[in-house]
C-alpha cells in the first residue's frame, strides 16, 4: 500500500491511498486527517483495509497537488553507508579521506540533521544547488519513515542534495554543504507494509536530463547498505527523541562522475521498484 499527502482543488490537505490503477483513495472521507495519526496507530493496516471497503472518492493523480509526505517529522541523513559513497567521500577530499574510510568500517555509523519538515521540498518544486558551490550532485536514497517509537513503518524515496566542493574543502564544512534551502526532497508517497528483506531487493535509479537530453544515469540496490535498517534506526534514537516521528535517508549508493555537477534547469529522477518516481528540477538559490 502506497500513502501520500495531497492538495485538492480545494487547497485542503488531504490523505490518500495509492491504487494499482494509478488513481488514489481520498482517505479523509475515512476520518483519516494526518499521516502521523497512521503512522502512530498499531492497528494502521487494519484501518487501511476497512478504509478501501468503504467505497471512497477516486480521484486522478494528475489533478491533485502531491505533498511531500512529511508532516511535522524532523529529517535525518546517513552517511558513507555505500561502498560507492565511501570511495567517492574519499576522492572529492584528501584533507577528510582517512575520517570516511574509518566510519565505513566503524561500529558507530555517521548520522546528521537534513531538513526541518517546513523546509522538505515537495515533488516536481525545485530542489537547489549554492550559488557559492562549483561542484553540486543529487544523491538519491531509500528514505526510512519511522514513528515516535521508533519504529519502521513505511518507505519513500529522499534527495540529498550536496555540495561537494565545500564538503571536500574541509569536512566541518558537512553542514552547510548538506543543509540549505531546497537541499532536501522527500517524496511522492510512503510504501508500507513491506519488510526490510523484501525492500533489499529493490533497485534505486538516478537519471539526470539537460535540455531534454540525458546526461546522467546510475542504479543500485538498498541491498548494497552495509548496515541494517535497524542499526541505522537504533543509533539515531539513541539518547534522542522524536515525538512525532522521523525520516531517516540510508545513504547513496549511485554518485556522478567527478566531473559532473549539476545546472539550473535541470530534471532530476529518482525511482525506486517499491515506491515510485521523484521529480524536481534544479535552481540556484
């Protein structure tokens, strides 16, 4: 089951439920007001299933607005969880390529802040690249959706978009170039009901296009992360609370030649088997 946040033509935000058809369930007509609340329910696929018997509005998905499906829910990153990341972390910096290959290896994964959830870029709204970075890529990532307990309860697709030149200057630069406006898009909608042995073996892709002509394509596999969804989960709750959940990004595995940045105007595509397609175009801001 896919969920997602949407505007009607009303302007309200609403909850819907993904169909196989391609068209979605309007859930809120189910007295579902918020994502959080099913998230946070231990019965949410129960509800779910009662919800697709009631005979709810069908509406097209070409004609609503689809959210980011975050709500109030903080946005975290992992880092270095590829081989391919490692390798690529260590190339763009000399100054920091002993600290990458380290955290590869360590117990202790390396986690940071991404996005508060009025900052998440929604899909097909721009993403940006700084205006003060030469050498700008988008990192395409399984994006773990957990709630305030901790918990796994969903999958949707995140772009992590880096700056790589000011990360590889120094790496307490991390900050600035991971975390600006528009660096973060989540989205288009929560896969759930899927355990983390199945979601290893769907395949992340990334095709970047210029002009109407492609001129980036990657793919790989959440089974290439080294760590468990778990360990992941359980670290970034350590000493640390969520009351309303969280969104965890896993890491990339699919990175641009060093060669290549990104330009304003721009089509970025990220598709994951079990999830769908997120689409922004690129900006500078």
């Amino acid at each position: 089951m896919k969920l997602c946040r949407f505007e009607s033509s009303d302007q309200r935000v609403r909850i819907g439920l993904i169909q196989t058809s391609g068209d979605l369930l309007d859930l809120t007509a189910a007295g579902v007001e918020s994502l959080s609340s099913l998230l946070e329910a231990p019965d949410s696929m129960a509800r779910l299933e009662q919800a697709t018997a009631q005979g709810l509005p069908s509406l097209r998905v070409e004609d609503v607005r689809i959210l980011a499906p975050v709500e109030r829910q903080e946005v975290w990153a992992a880092g270095v969880t590829y081989l391919r990341s490692k390798k690529a972390r260590m190339d763009e910096s000399d100054f920091s390529a002993s600290a990458y290959d380290r955290v590869y290896e360590a117990e202790r994964p390396e986690l940071f802040f991404k996005s508060l959830p009025e900052k998440v870029v929604h899909p097909n709204e721009p993403v940006g690249i700084r205006s003060d970075a030469s050498w700008n890529v988008p990192e395409p990532e399984l994006a773990l959706v957990l709630n305030s307990k901790g918990d796994i309860v969903g999958y949707t697709i995140g772009n992590d978009m880096s700056s790589r030149d000011i990360e590889g200057e120094n790496s307490l630069y991390l900050p600035q170039a991971k975390v600006y406006d528009r660096s973060c898009s989540v989205g288009p909608w929560i896969t759930v009901g899927k355990t983390e042995e199945e979601v290893r073996t769907w395949s992340i892709r990334l095709g970047i296009d210029r002009a109407g002509k492609s001129v980036f394509e990657g793919e790989t596999s959440p089974g290439q992360l080294k760590r468990s969804f778990r360990t992941l989960v359980d670290y970034l709750f350590r000493s640390q609370r969520f009351p309303t959940g969280a969104v965890l990004l896993t890491g990339t595995g699919v990175i641009p030649s060093d060669e290549f940045t990104l330009q304003a105007g721009d089509q970025v595509r990220i598709e994951i088997s079990g999830i769908g397609s997120l689409n922004n175009p690129v900006i500078v801001v």
